[in-house]
C-alpha cells in the first residue's frame, strides 16, 4: 500500500517539473525590448520664456492637435517636445510627425495663459489682476474653456508673449510691486489723518458749546457813561 502511495507521489512530481519545464518563458519576453522611433523638437526661450508651466501648455497645445490615440506618445522633456511610438506604428507615427512640425511653426506667438504669466514674471494671482485692472498689464482677449469637473465653462483673459517677454526682461513686475507698497503707505497716512481730522471735529462742537454757556451765565457788560446819557434824554 505504501509503495503505491510513493508511486502516485512521483508521478505528480514528475508532471510538475514536465509543466515548467515546457512552460514558454514570459520573462524573456517582457524582457525583450521592442524597437521605437522618437522625432523630437526643440523649443527656442522666446517660446517657453524660461517656464515649465508654460513648456506644458505648448504640450498641450500640440497634443490637443493629434489624434486621441496618439496624444499620449507627445511630451514636454528638456525644452522641447518629444514623440517616441512603436516602430510597428509608422504610419500614425510619421501622421503624428507632421501635425506636430505644423503645430509648432510660430509656436513663439501662442498667447500666454494666466498661470503662465503669474510663473514667468514669479507674481501672484493678486497681483495679476490688479495689475491688470489698471492696465498695466495688457490683455489681448479672452478665452473660454469646459473646465474638468465642472460644470460651467470659464473665461480668462490671454496675453501677448512678446508682452510678458518686455516686463519680464526690464524686470517691470519689481517696480510695479514698489509701487504699490508706496501707494499702501502713503493710503494709510492719508486714513490716519483724515481720522485724527474727524476725531478733532467731534470734540470741537463739545468745546463751542461749553463757551457759550458760558457766555449765558455771565452779566451783561457794564457800559461807563451810560447813566448821564439815558439822564440827558436823548434816546427819547
């Protein structure tokens, strides 16, 4: 009985080890790696402005123009943009190619969206809309977008790359910030002292009206000479 056991027992393990050993090698082909073509295009500074955030917008500039199927394969790196697909995709890969290149023609004039302009001049959002509120910074149009996740559309305003390029390179944003401190300081001057005026005119009508009764209490003036002349008649 217990040789038969030890019999059944081999040949479960003998078809263990037939199993893995005629099992095809899935590491290896994972492992293998499978042939791709790459295009890449650089991006002049007067396109990206020295901005990753605005880098991203080209991308999604460029990607917005490709199929769905291929905007994955389009990325921002290292100042440019890069398409690496499959070397079995040669058709979709050169299509890709071209609308990329097309794209890209005059890509320094791709307005600047908020974001973009608030990371390449290093301001706030605050400072953003004040400043154009004043109009110094300068818009050249509004753009609206169906954001992800909500349900209204927005509208922003764009500007002009060559626009923020100017502020950017006589480092405008630092005197305008200047500016404004002063204007701050000199606002609140103005606050303390017209308060320091309004107080004084509230105590001001308490002070009158104290003189006057004053004046109410006190006895009529004593005019010298005026018995002799009421004697002499002559105001009848």
């Amino acid at each position: 009985m217990t040789d038969k056991k030890r019999g059944s027992l081999r040949k479960i393990v003998s078809g263990i080890v037939a199993a893995i050993a005629t099992a095809p090698d899935r590491t290896s082909e994972r492992d293998t790696p499978k042939e791709s073509v790459v295009a890449e295009w650089p991006l002049p500074p007067s396109a990206t402005l020295g901005s990753s955030m605005r880098l991203k917008g080209i991308e999604r500039e460029v990607r917005a123009r490709l199929p769905w199927v291929v905007r994955k394969f389009a990325k921002a790196e290292t100042g440019g943009i890069v398409l690496r697909m499959l070397k079995t995709d040669a058709d979709a890969f050169q299509a890709a190619s071209a609308t990329i290149s097309r794209t890209l023609e005059g890509i320094e004039a791709l307005p600047v969206l908020p974001r973009e302009a608030e990371d390449i001049l290093a301001i706030s959002a605050r400072e953003r809309h004040k400043w154009l509120k004043d109009g110094r910074l300068k818009s050249i149009g509004t753009r609206t977008v169906k954001m992800r996740g909500r349900s209204k559309a927005v509208t922003f305003h764009v500007f002009d790359p060559r626009h923020i390029e100017d502020i950017l390179d006589r480092d405008l944003a630092s005197a305008w910030r200047e500016e404004d401190a002063r204007e701050v300081t000199e606002n609140r001057r103005r606050g303390a002292g017209k308060a320091a005026l309004t107080r004084a005119g509230k105590r001001e009508p308490k002070a009158r009206s104290a003189r006057s009764l004053g004046k109410d209490d006190a006895p009529p003036p004593k005019l010298e000479g005026w018995d002799t002349f009421e004697a002499e008649g002559l105001l009848r």
